[in-house]
C-alpha cells in the first residue's frame, strides 16, 4: 500500500492516477476526502500534518509514502510529524517532493531543507524530488485570457526550465515502487529554458490565438498576491523567486527526468496541447 498525501493537488491527484493505472493499492491522504471521487482502487482518508492521530491513522499498513506538504513556513514541522507517523508504522520509504533550489543558501523559501535532512536521518529508505516550476502554472493566466486582457509577467526575459507535471508525479511513482532510487536526489526540470513570452508564443501558436504580454512590476505583483489571500511569508518568497529568474539568476537545467524514465522529459509544447482547452 502506497500513501500519497497532497492528493487532491496538481502531483498528488496525477500521482494517484498513474498508480492506480500500474495496479498498485494507494491510499490517498487530504484534507478534504469529499473533493475527491471514491473508485474502488483508491481508499480515501481524512489527514491533517497537524493532526498526529489522523496521520497514524494514514500510515497504517502502508509500506510508502509519497510526501508533499504545502509551501510555506510550517513545512519544517509538517514533513516531521508524517516522519514520526511512518516510523512508528514501520513504513519502509518515503519519497519527499522537495523543490528547486529550496536548500541551497541564500535562495528563497528554504522551508525543505529541515524536512529534508529528516527524511535523510529518518533510518527509513529515501527519494527527495527537486522540481523545477510547473508548466501547469501557465493556468494562472487563464483569467486574464478570459477576460481579454494581456498574460501578466513578472520574470522579465528571465528564462526557467518548466515541468510538467505529469513527469513529476511519473518520477515519483518510479522512485516509490523501485528500490534503484533509495537515497536519491533528483533535480527534475523540462527539456528547454523558456521565458514567459516564450511559453506564451508557445501557447498562442497552439491555440491558435494571439496574446499580449505584460510586465508587473514586483510592487504590483506582491499588492495582488496578498489581495488573493496569500500569506505573507509565501508572497516574499514568490516575489524573491520571481527576481532570481529575471536576473538570469535561476537556470538549473538537468537530465534528471530522462534518466529516471528512460525517455526525454515532456515539453512546455506539450503540456499545452494536451490542456488546451482549460484555456477556453
């Protein structure tokens, strides 16, 4: 039995598909079981990080464990508290979903290294996954293209290496059913540097349709962030990050993907034809 927790979200919920296609048990952990659809090869369960009852509850007869906790200050004492559940259930590996650059010094939102470091001193077999940015979050500028107005862009000409996120969770399920991947650090990025008016010249010759561009000022970007509800702590880091990939700071490009999967990563290209119509 498999544990994914996160799994209602963008590489939990793909995480679960792609096991369940491989035949494999999975439970499936969140926070709200009724925004998932039962099927009888997934068993749902209610899981808190800040409820140690219900996280034992989760490990029971769980041999891995797929462990994502949501970005922001308290992912140190999330990824500990799932560490002390699966010890004590005797859970054999747990393959953390870190992100890129996230311990290194000096980068923003260090909020893994703590939970990585427990993962690597827990005495159970471990995979950490490093992604880079999702191409899924092109869907942010979904509201704008409805709304005619132009794809927000806070990174400049700045360039990054999108993944898509199914090659994420792909990864992940490799890393969970197979032993070759114990004490293993994959740095996981697509097979290109793009700049947002790349992805949006991608998206436009894909759909068919022209969009206009425009840069936001960090001020600006932040004022909306913190309008849409997000925490503070999650707003710097966001606004840090968005300036590290404007300054050409940030262009972590590897063959990770490949070499897990045996085939070259997945395109922003790709991603966008296979989502087109989440665009309208």
């Amino acid at each position: 039995m498999i544990l994914v927790t996160g799994a209602t979200g963008t590489i939990g919920s793909e995480l679960v598909r792609q096991l369940v296609a491989r035949g494999t048990p999975v439970r499936a952990m969140t926070r709200e079981p009724g925004r998932m659809q039962p099927t009888p090869d997934v068993i749902i369960t209610q899981g808190d990080f800040e409820d140690p009852m219900s996280l034992r509850r989760a490990t029971e007869d769980v041999r891995e464990v797929f462990l994502l906790s949501a970005p922001g200050p308290r992912v140190p004492e999330h990824d500990r508290a799932m560490m002390d559940a699966a010890v004590e259930a005797g859970v054999r590996k747990i393959v953390k979903l870190s992100a890129i650059g996230s311990t290194e010094q000096g980068m923003p939102g260090n909020w893994h290294a703590a939970g990585e470091q427990a993962v690597r001193e827990s005495g159970l077999a471990w995979t950490i996954l490093r992604p880079a940015g999702f191409a899924s979050n092109a869907l942010r500028w979904v509201p704008a293209i409805r709304a005619g107005q132009a794809i927000p862009n806070l990174t400049g000409s700045g360039v990054h290496a999108f993944v898509d996120p199914r090659d994420v969770a792909a990864v992940a399920a490799e890393a969970l059913l197979s032993a070759d991947h114990d004490g293993q650090i994959y740095t996981l990025t697509g097979p290109e540097l793009l700049s947002v008016p790349d992805q949006v010249r991608q998206l436009s010759e894909v759909l068919g349709r022209e969009f206009a561009v425009s840069d936001v000022p960090r001020e600006v970007a932040a004022e909306r962030m913190r309008a849409a509800g997000m925490d503070e702590a999650v707003v710097s880091v966001a606004i840090r990050g968005a300036e590290l990939i404007r300054s050409g700071a940030d262009k972590t490009f590897t063959a990770d993907v490949e070499r897990v999967l045996g085939r070259p990563a997945g395109t922003f290209r790709g991603w966008a034809e296979s989502n087109g119509a989440a665009f309208g």
